[in-house]
C-alpha cells in the first residue's frame, strides 16, 4: 500500500497553527496548493476542521519538523507506517474451502435444474467455479456426471440464501412469470354447464298429487318382465 498521509487538509490546519514551516513547505508535505494553505492560516478556508497532529499519529517526526522550520527549502518526508495495509484485490470468483470443493458440482447441477435463468457468471459467483465447468455440466460431459446428485448449495454453504435470492431476481428481472406446470383446476367458465330449461327437473312440491293410474301401470309393467322371461325358459 502507498503512504499516503491521513486526512491532508486537517494536517494542514495542524502545521499552520502549530510550526513555523512555510506555506509552500505544508502544501507539499499535504498534497494541497499554497494558495489554499495561505487561505487556512488567514480563516479563509477550514474553519469547521480540527487539526490533526501528525506527530501524534506517528506520520511525521518533530526532528522533521525542526530540519523544515530551519531550512525553507527542506521537503518533509512521511515516516514509513509502523502497519502496512493490505491493497485491496481486484474482485473475482467466490472463494470456495477446499472441504467443499467436492460438492461444487452438485450444487452447479441444482442452479441448472432448479434455476435455469441464471446466466454462467451469476452461477460463478454464488458458488466460485469457471464456465468451462458449468458448460461441461449444463451438457453432461462432466468427468463425474453420473455420480452427481444436484444438492441446494446454501446447504451444502458454498453461498447465502439471501446471494441466491438477489441473482435470481437479478436473472429474472423484466422476464414474464413462467405457466404453472402440471395438473390445475380450470376457471369456473369453462366448468360451468349450461343446462337447457326444458331438461331441468322441475321440482315437486308438497301440493302436487300423485297420479295412482300411472303409478300402477309401472309397477304391472315390472311384474310382468319376470312372468315373460320363465315362459321362454
């Protein structure tokens, strides 16, 4: 990581109201013009700052500042930092433990089945893998492909529920939902039946009366069904 000094224009107000180095001396240890350093010391300019002591805070020595103070044209050097701070790295594909690797297939296998909107790189990302490995699987030309068994990778804790949820709605933003699949109840319109007047059975109230001449006509009728077929016998 570079040094680099810590909050420039808060030094700044420091040097100005506490040595007496230069304008153009505090404008090249601070990375600031003299103009704006002159405009500090005359209230100008970063009245709401505090002034931050850089000998406190370990970026400039007091022998520094007693070589400036008495040769104008000395530069201040930073002291080197006591802490080095990693550069942060580029970001890439998600880092997998090696005791889970074994599972990243299953779990591209299940993003396939179960998820199919989802582009290779977003399936990259939840789980750290290539394309060339999620092609291979998509295609069934994996070197294990009939050992694999698709498993939900926020189980197997290769990513978050939460990831998943976000790629997905990512994958299938401005998309239409897709057609509900298998056996489903249709509308009422298209069960319904309409069934004419006249075939509707009219019901019968407790005022009609029976019709005794019709009712003994079936019952002969049924009788002599019987009698008919032990004669033929």
């Amino acid at each position: 990581m570079a040094n680099t000094l810590l909050m420039p224009k808060a030094t700044a107000v420091w040097l100005v109201d506490s040595t007496a180095l230069s304008f153009d001396q505090i404008a090249q240890f601070c990375s600031l013009h003299p103009l704006e350093v002159k405009a500090i010391a005359d209230g100008e300019s970063a009245q709401g700052i505090k002034g931050m002591d850089p000998v406190m805070t370990g970026q400039l020595s007091r022998e520094e500042i007693a070589k400036g103070e008495a040769d104008s044209n000395h530069r201040l050097k930073l002291l080197d930092p006591k802490v080095r701070i990693p550069e942060s790295k580029r970001k890439g594909p998600r880092y997998t433990p090696l005791s889970k690797r074994q599972d990243r297939p299953n779990a591209i296998l299940w993003l396939v089945r179960n998820h199919p909107e989802l582009k290779d790189a977003q399936i990259s990302r939840l789980v750290g893998t290539t394309k060339s490995t999620i092609e291979q699987i998509r295609e069934r030309k994996h070197w294990n492909a009939a050992n694999l068994a698709p498993m939900d990778p926020v189980t197997l804790g290769l990513c978050s529920q939460i990831d998943l949820d976000i790629e997905v709605q990512r994958a299938s933003h401005g998309k239409a939902a897709p057609a509900p699949a298998g056996d489903t109840l249709l509308p009422a319109a298209l069960t319904e039946r309409i069934v004419p007047e006249s075939q509707t059975p009219r019901p019968r109230g407790e005022d009609d009366e029976l019709d005794a001449d019709a009712v003994f006509a079936k019952l002969s009728a049924l009788k002599s069904k019987p009698e008919e077929e032990d004669d033929q016998e």
